[in-house]
C-alpha cells in the first residue's frame, strides 16, 4: 500500500511516501479515505519531536475510512500515530476497542475536519456544562481562540447560545463569524500576575494555551465557575495560588483527548454529529492534500503558518 513514513537514522528522520506492507496482526483492517494534520504528527516526523515511539512509523493520529463490511468508522489518539501506525496510508490496523462508528450525520472528511482538535473542543464543553456552567451564567472566555481546539469550542458554545468571548493574537474577524461576541487580546486574558484575585469576568472558560493565560483565567473567574483546560501552546507552567479555589469556589477541570474511555468517545461523536455539532465545520477545512503534499504542510505546521483544519484525502 502506498503510506507516508517517516523513518529513524542516527539524528535525522527521513519522511515521505513510499511502498509499506499493509499492517498485519489484531484489529480491524480498516481502508483509510480522510485523515487530518496535527501539530503532534509533525512532532512525529522530526527528530525532537518525542512523539515516535516507533521506527519506521506511518504518523497520523486521526483517521476515517470503511472495514471489509463497508462500515464507516473513525478512530483517534491512543496509541494511533504514535506508537502504533496511523492515517497517513491506504490501509490501518486498528483495536476494536478503538474503534468509533462514524455517527448518522456526519461525513468522513468532516469527522477528519472536526479531528481531535475538534473532538478535544467537544470534550471542553462537556466538561464545564458537567460542571454546571450554563449559557445563562454570563460570559465564557476560549483563549489560543483561532487555533484547532480554540476556534471550534467558540463555534459550538456560540451554537449553544453562550456569550462568547475569544482571547486571541489571531484574526478577530474570523472569530465573530464564528459567533465571538467580543475578541480581547492575550495580555487582556492574561491580566496582572502581580494580584491574586482580579475582578470577577468568566462564567466559564476553555483553556487551550497554559502557563500566564491560564493563571490570568482562574483569577479571573467568577464564584462557583469553572476552567476546562487542555493545551499549553503558552507554556506547561501553572503560577497559580489557592486563593481563586478556596475565596471563590472555583474548578480547574483538566481535559485529555487521548485515552477517553471509548465509549465515552463514542457518545462525544454522537453529539459532535448532533447538539454539539459546530456549525461552521465546512468554513473550518482550510485545505485538502494529498500523501504527496503533505511534507510542506508538516513544515508550515511546526512554524506556526498553518490556520484552520487541514484534511487528507487519502
Ligand atoms: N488535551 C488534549 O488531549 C489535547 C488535544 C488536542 C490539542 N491539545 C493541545 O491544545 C493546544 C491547542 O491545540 P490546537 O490544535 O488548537 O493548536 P493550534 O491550532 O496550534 O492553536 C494554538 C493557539 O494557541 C495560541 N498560541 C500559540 N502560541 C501561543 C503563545 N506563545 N502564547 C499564547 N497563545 C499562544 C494561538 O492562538 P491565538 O493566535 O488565537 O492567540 C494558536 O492559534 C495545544 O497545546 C495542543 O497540544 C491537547
């Protein structure tokens, strides 16, 4: 099967497509149509990245396709692309257990579009409305906004008829045709570190970005509310007191896509195709490629140049 690899030697990974012999052993076989690109699969392909736990490893850490029955499945994280061989080829093997079935709804390249960026988006919401926050409750704050996770936890919480705010570097125009209410900058979302309270501002809040913001965020929170955190594209650093937790009853809920039990996977993708489904979905595809072309797009991701969702026809 043609597959794209990326492959070991002393310092240096070489990558790109080639002949691979389709993946024997357990699982389903399951013949790839879409996959997507993530920063982490760049990780995968560089020698610094920490990411391949194997060599050679076909990256790729989402992917949908059909089984031999012509079923429609999806599947993500875990191992997938990491430690185990990936989307980026014709064929994968693949765990039943990691299976999803492709919800009513839902095609294989907006499942691709939506990803684990989108899936990581999903499980934030559910997350904070698990915590009780509500569209009633005042106004939620998404910070790393036009970003993968950020962008599409601002499309679904606007769908639900949250007051959004979007804390961005990024393009604010982009974020109100999404549904942001209001576009603050980083700084703003960070606020002054000196203070170990601020004013009270956010009913809620999706953290994609870590370190000052996130700290800036939970000083900032309102009684009883409460902070869904899942990146640390602004550092993995936490400067933080108790004050917010102990004077303010506040919740710092930490969100991980990648071993969700699967059948909480399968329910969040049922939603994803239904109440919690952004509508903005197909805007968010920036660019379909090919195998062949996605080297360039695994060097633009890793500089920062990439923006919006981009799928791979496989
Ligand atoms: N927990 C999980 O399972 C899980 C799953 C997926 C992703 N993640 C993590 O979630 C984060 C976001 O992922 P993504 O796919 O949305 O990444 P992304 O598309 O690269 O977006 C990240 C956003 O963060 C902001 N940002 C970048 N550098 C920053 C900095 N130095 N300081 C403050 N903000 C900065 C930017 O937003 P603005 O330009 O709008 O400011 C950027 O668009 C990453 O850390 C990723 O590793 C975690």
């Amino acid at each position: 099967m043609r597959a794209f690899v990326a492959e070991k030697s002393d310092d240096e990974v070489a990558r790109g497509v080639r002949d691979f012999e389709t993946p024997d052993g357990d699982g389903e076989l399951v013949h790839v149509a879409w996959s997507s690109v993530n920063y982490k699969d760049a990780l995968a392909t560089i020698a610094k990245g920490q990411v391949a736990r194997i060599s050679p490893l076909i990256p790729g850490i989402d992917l949908a396709g059909t089984l031999d029955d012509g079923s429609e499945v999806l599947a993500h994280g875990y191992e997938l692309g990491v430690s185990h061989h990936g989307g980026y080829a014709e064929r994968a093997r693949v765990p039943e257990e990691w299976l999803v079935p492709l919800p009513d709804g839902l095609s294989a390249r907006q499942a691709m579009a939506i990803g684990t960026a989108g899936y990581t988006a999903a499980r934030c919401v559910i997350a904070l409305e698990e915590a009780g926050v509500g569209p009633q409750d005042g106004p939620v704050l998404v910070t790393g906004a036009s970003g993968g996770v950020g962008s599409t936890a601002v499309d679904i919480l606007a769908a639900r008829g949250y007051e959004v705010v979007a804390a961005s570097a990024g393009d604010a125009s982009y974020l109100r045709s999404l549904g942001a209410a209001e576009v603050i900058s980083r700084e703003d979302a960070a606020g002054d570190a000196s203070r170990p309270l601020e004013k009270s501002r956010w009913a809620g809040a999706v953290d994609c970005v870590g370190g000052d913001v996130l700290a800036g965020v939970i000083r900032s929170l309102r009684y009883g509310a409460a902070v869904a955190a899942c990146g640390n594209t602004g550092g993995v650093k936490l400067p933080t007191t108790v004050l917010p937790f102990i004077l303010r009853g506040v919740s710092l809920l930490g969100v991980d896509s990648v071993q969700t039990p699967i059948e909480d996977r399968r329910e969040t993708w049922r939603r994803l195709a239904d109440d919690l489904r952004p509508p903005h979905l197909e805007d968010a595809i920036a660019r379909e490629v090919s195998l062949d072309e996605l080297d360039g797009v695994l060097t633009a991701i890793l500089k920062g140049e990439v923006q919006g969702r981009t799928v791979v026809k496989v």
